[in-house]
C-alpha cells in the first residue's frame, strides 16, 4: 500500500466512485467525454505531473448557474484524473460575497457542495471571501457588518453622482471586489498553480485589453503596485488595482486613505499562475444543462436571489424599483411606468446573454401580473431596508441625486420632497460647503439621505453626471460596459418623448 492510500480516509475512493456515478448519470450526453477530454488538457499544464496531489487548481465560484456548472465539470476532471491516475490535483473554491448576496446562494452553494460530495474530500478547499477576509466556507455563516458597510456607502456615493443608474451604483465597486477575492484566493496559503475560468482566449484578451487601456487613461502617476514581471493574472490585477484607487478616489475623495485603502485589489499571486480555460470543450449554457442543474446539483431559482440576468444577486430587483422611484418622484410620471421600462431593457439584456427561454419568461411573469408593481415594491423596499438599511426617504434622495455638482438639484429636490426645507436653501448650502454650523440641519440632512455631513460635503464638492458626461471616472468606466442601452422615455409627465441611456444587470 503506497504512502498516498495510506493518507486518504477510510470510504473516500467509495464517495468519489459514488459522485462520479451520480455526475455521469446527470451530465447531459457527451459532457463526461467532454471533462475527459479536458481533463488530459490540464494535467499537461499542471506543474507536477508525477505527484498531481501536489498542484492546486482554483475555481472561482459565484453561486450562480453558469458557475455552478463550471464547478460539476472541474470536479468532474478531478474524479476523471483519479479514476486514471490513482491520484489528482487539488481543487480550490472560492466565493467571494457581498451584501447583495441573499442566503438562498449560499444554500445553493451548500447543496451543489453535498452533491459533489466536497465537504468531506481532502483534496477539496472551500473558502469564503468577504471583504479582505477568507474562511471556511459555511453556510450559516452571517453576513459581514464592515462588508455590509461599505457596499452601502459605495451604493450611496455613487448612486448620488449618477442619478442610482443601476450598473455604476451597484456594480463598479462590486466588481472590484471580485477580482480582490480573486487575488487573494489565489495567494492563499501556498497559492495556487491555475485558474480555472470558462472564457474564451479571444475573450480573456480583449478584457485584458479594456482594462490596460482603462487603467492608463486613468492613471494620474506611475501604477501604485506595478507587476511589470511575472504572469498576466499579475499584471491584470495591478491594473485593476490602478483602477480601483482612481475610481474610489473620486467617489469618497481624494483624501479618504482608509476608504481607498480598504479597497485596494490584491495582486500578490504567485508568479507561477497559469489561466486554464475549459472554454471549447464544453457548453455552459444553462439550458443545455438544466436539469443537471436543478436536479442532481439542486440549484433553486429563488425569487430574490434570480433577479434578471443574476441568479446570485438581488440587486437587480433594486435597481428596477429605483427606476420605477424616479419615474415617479422626479419625473412626476407613475411608478409602473418607471419599473416597466426598467423591466424590458433587463428581459432585453437577458436575451443578449443568451440566457434561457424558460428563465426570461420566469421573470416576464413575475413583473407581468396585475399586482407584480405593488409586490415587487413592497419586495424591493424592504430588501433594501433589511440588506442594506436604505430607508425609502434615501432611495428617493439618490435618485435625484441633489447634492453633487455644488447642489445642483438641491432646489428642486427640496421644493419637491421636503418643502418644509425649501426656505434654508442658502443655509444648507453653507453647510455642504463647510462653512456652516447646525446639528439639528446637518442630523435632518442625515435621515433624508443616510449619509453623513463629512460624505455629503464630498459628494457636494464631486461633480454629478449628465448628458454630455460630467463624470469622467465613472463615465470611463461605463463608456465599455455592454449592460446598458438607450431607451425611448419621457421627463415629465406629458411629454416630449425623449431618449435616454440606462444601465443594470
């Protein structure tokens, strides 16, 4: 008996035998041949050949159902790589979460686990990322309170430079993180030797490509941690990071270093990192594997966690009930109106992404009912209060966003929401602009919009965005994003039909 069957525990080639039976009963035909096939791809990459329990592979897994998929097929090349080797690598998962993340994905996440038999492997690594923290994965695990802090002030700072369009209120920061949690996933410990991603070369270049050329129409000084050396993962996540100071410079100040600080990308991974893609050996789509995928993986398509094109994040839900608030509020239209627009560009993304027929027309119906605009509603708002501790009253305020560009909308905001405000215009003035002194104004001026009078001074002296821009960062940012779209709408209740550009997920 070799030293390697003497390390493993008693019943693991019977659970492995027991999940690949399971795995190729439920894979759509051809899949198994497909990680066959894969699986003598990557063992050609992987660093040490002759002991595979020696390389750790990385899989970066959101909850959602193309990368519930991924995972299956990677855990389907491990036991593939076992079954011939006697041996094989070890896998490494990783999730980073946020506060949009409902605890549906996280059960979810446990139950493609258990399917997978992984909690009981020794060869399998589950780690949670929240924030610059890593743990074990559990799933009763709670939310963390300085994570749940700063996605709602990033939500807050932004959302009130940009009118709480959807994808720069809830995503930029959010997508910063991701690649944060990457970064460190893959230092952890002894760091990894690949990556496992489902995109294409083709693909992994050109947003390569974004990002170099976004971080240096950015960069103000020489990269802050240059990686001029090493792998491209490296170099990606220093741009990012490039990215990430500019960004969260211009939205909480130049001079908020905790701020910019704590929301610095990790670009410490071992310079011997490779990319492995499984793209072009296997189909990720949801539909060619959805009974896979709610059946045997247990995916559930829960009603808050499945939000338009996210089936791991709820923000989207958010997102549609601030276009229906400004359609109402600031437009003076109705809220149906609002949320109904929201509604067809989002089924128009999801049919961009190709997402199945069967999923776009579970969120038609949803929205579609008679009382869908008064559910979704009373859904939206109390989401919003529980996951983030937005009130209605700060909804509201970010939608008009009336405090960035020098108060440029403060009047109006104020005739039209909080009249009883309206007469000390001059006096709020003064004091987003430092030279003012009143604590019960500066604590009114708290309650309306959930930010302090330090971050609405920052916000006051931060420009707010239009039609000819006048938001450089975030309009840089945007300016490359496909998860937005013209629409044909109206600014007042009776017209003039006019165009504007929205974005969201």
């Amino acid at each position: 008996m070799t030293t390697l069957e003497l390390d493993r525990p008693p019943g693991l080639a019977q659970a492995r035998d027991r999940t690949f039976t399971g795995l190729r009963a439920a894979m759509p035909p051809g899949v198994m041949d497909e990680a066959l096939r894969c699986s003598g791809q990557l063992l050609a990459e992987l660093p040490h050949q002759p002991e595979l329990e020696r390389n750790l592979v990385l899989v970066a897994f959101g909850g959602g159902k193309d990368s519930s998929y991924t995972l299956a097929f990677v855990r389907a090349m491990q036991l593939i790589l076992d079954r011939v080797h006697g041996r094989t690598f070890r896998m490494r998962v990783a999730t980073n979460r946020h506060a949009g993340m409902p605890r549906a994905v996280m059960e979810n996440i446990d139950r493609e686990y258990r399917a997978l038999e992984l909690f009981d492997d020794p060869d399998c690594e589950l780690l949670l990322v929240d924030g610059d923290e890593i743990s074990e994965f559990y799933v009763d695990s709670p939310q963390r309170e300085h994570v749940v802090r700063r996605n709602r002030l990033d939500i807050l700072m932004t959302g009130h430079r940009t009118f709480a369009d959807g994808r720069p209120t809830f995503c930029n920061s959010c997508n910063l993180s991701v690649f944060n949690a990457f970064g460190l996933a893959a230092a952890y410990g002894d760091g990894a030797d690949v990556l496992i991603t489902g995109d294409s070369p083709q693909e992994q270049h050109q947003y390569s490509f974004w990002v170099g050329r976004l971080a240096r129409r950015l960069r103000t000084g020489p990269a802050v941690r240059p990686r001029a050396r090493g792998n491209g993962f490296g170099r990606i996540l220093g741009q990012l990071d490039d990215i990430s100071q500019a960004y969260f410079a211009d939205i909480h100040g130049a001079d908020a270093d905790d701020a910019i600080s704590e929301r610095r990308v990790s670009t410490d991974v071992p310079d011997r990192l490779k990319f492995f893609t499984v793209y072009g050996e296997t189909a990720y789509r949801a539909g060619d594997h959805f009974d896979m995928l709610t059946g045997f993986l247990g995916f559930q398509f829960d009603d808050l966690a499945f939000s338009f094109t996210e089936s791991d994040c709820a923000n989207p839900a958010l997102m549609a009930h601030l276009r229906g608030i400004k359609a109402e509020r600031v437009f003076e239209r109705s809220y149906d109106e609002g949320l109904a627009e929201y509604v067809e560009f989002a089924l128009g993304l999801m049919r961009k992404k190709d997402i199945p027929d069967q999923l776009v027309e579970m969120m038609r119906a949803r929205y579609d009912s008679p009382d869908a605009p008064a559910r979704m509603r009373k859904a939206a708002e109390e989401y919003a209060l529980q996951t983030f501790g937005l009130t209605g009253d700060h909804l509201v305020c970010m939608t008009y966003s009336p405090f960035a560009g020098h108060g440029a909308g403060l009047e109006r905001f104020l005739e039209r929401e909080h009249p009883h405000l309206s007469d000390r215009l001059d006096e709020i003035h003064s004091l987003l602009a430092g030279a003012g002194d009143d604590l019960a104004l500066d604590a009114e001026l708290e309650r309306i919009s959930g930010l302090t009078p330090s971050q609405l001074r920052v916000l006051y002296s931060r420009s707010v965005q239009s039609a000819a821009g006048g938001t450089p960062v975030i309009d840089l940012i945007l300016a490359g994003d496909p998860h937005k779209a013209v629409i044909e709408t109206r600014h007042s209740k009776d017209g003039p039909d006019t165009y504007e550009q929205i974005s969201g997920r």
